[in-house]
C-alpha cells in the first residue's frame, strides 16, 4: 500500500493567483515537513492542473493540465 496524499488549492500556504502549476512544491504547501515526510506519493490537483510534488516510484512534475 502506497502512503499518498492528493493536495489542492486550499492546502497551498499562500492564495496566489499569479502562482504557476510548475512553481508548485512541498515548500509551498501548509504542512509541516515532518509530516509530508510520512508520504511515499503526493499529488497536487486543483485549477491549475495535477502534478507530482513527491514520489518515491516515478518521476515528479506536470502530468495534466
């Protein structure tokens, strides 16, 4: 089983508009460090778009707009 976790728009730290899909990374989530480290996969979907923020078995980056 694979610890993941899906994030979106109301779990980014800021509310920034102007904020692209590829600017998107763990240091602009709201979570602590420590607990993201518990997750093996985390994958942002929310308007502007999906992308793996973190992976442990693919590559990280855009996968969908």
């Amino acid at each position: 089983m694979i610890q993941t976790l899906f994030v979106d728009d109301n779990d980014l730290e800021c509310k920034c508009d102007n904020l692209k899909l590829e600017d998107i990374n763990l240091g602009k989530l709201g979570f602590v460090n420590a607990d993201l480290e518990k997750f093996e996969l985390i994958v942002y979907k929310g308007k502007r778009g999906t992308k793996i923020i973190k992976s442990k078995y693919t590559q990280t980056g855009i996968i969908g707009n």
